[in-house]
C-alpha cells in the first residue's frame, strides 16, 4: 500500500531529478521505490531515478507517494488526499496579476488551508490530474488579496504573498 511522505529532490523539477532524499540538505538516500507527483511516477533504484513515466488513469495521484514494491500502488488508490477548491484569476504576468480582479477560476490544491500554500499543488480539475499551468495568479478567498506562482510545471506553489 502507498504512503505519503515529505522528500527531496535534486533537480529543478521532479521530472529532471537524478534522486530523491529524505532531508533537505540532500544527504540522505529515500528508500528504493516507487514515487509520483501529480501523474508522474519514477521508480528509485541504488539511489537514482529511473524515467519518468504517466500514471495510469486509475485513480487520483494528487502527491508525491511512495511504494517499495508497485509501480500500480503508487498511482492507484491507496495515496490520494482531498483537494481543497478556490476560485482566482485567470493565468497571468507579474506586474497586472493583482489588479485583476476577475475571479473567475475554480482550482484545486492539496493543502491544508483555504487556499494554497508555498510548496502546494495546484491543479485545475477536481482530480488532481492536471497541473496549474506556469503563471501568476490571483485570489481573495481569505478575504486577503493574495497572488501566487505556479512553477516546475506540475503546479508547484513557488511564490505567496499579499498584493
């Protein structure tokens, strides 16, 4: 059965990572294993990440998840979580992203909070297949006019501050 766990990367995204680690200085090795982020799985063997390869559409994996022995439990059932909805902007650049105020937009993040964190994903269908799009955008659904960026292109909350 898949589990959920907090690890590190090496790289600039999960996609271009040579290994994955347990401590955020790097040092060390996550077990040998199956591991996903959105719909993204690589397997880790001796301590490097084999290529990377799309989940099948068997269920929801919305988290990086973890499995030492099946690649169909780490992308099935076993590891999803609940996404949290808001509403915000449509995709946008830095400089007119808090002046928008079109919130138009239902996403999705795996946080905890009302709206995403630095370090969440965001995605933009209800299932957590689909990764928020590389842009800034805009919400106010703390009542705070917040702006975010999305990064690595899986939906990955790089930036979170007020406008």
């Amino acid at each position: 059965m898949a589990t959920r766990g907090i690890y590190y990367f090496d790289g600039l995204s999960f996609a271009l990572a040579r290994s994955l680690f347990t401590d955020s200085t790097l040092d060390t090795l996550a077990p040998d294993g199956y591991y996903t982020l959105g719909a993204v799985s690589r397997r880790q063997v001796s301590g490097r990440l084999e290529n990377a390869v799309i989940c099948p559409a068997c269920g929801t994996a919305t988290d990086l998840c973890y499995d030492a022995d099946s690649a169909d439990d780490v992308c099935c059932p076993g590891c999803s979580t609940t996404l949290t909805s808001f509403t915000s902007t449509v995709a946008g650049n830095f400089s007119g992203t808090c002046s928008d105020n079109n919130f138009t937009q239902t996403y999705y993040h795996n946080g905890s909070g009302t709206i995403p964190s630095t370090g969440d994903l965001v995605y933009t269908d209800s299932d957590g297949l689909i990764p928020l799009p590389n842009a800034y955008y805009h919400t106010n659904d703390t009542g705070t006019s917040t702006f975010f960026r999305t990064t690595n292109s899986t939906g990955f909350v790089g930036l979170l501050e007020s406008c």
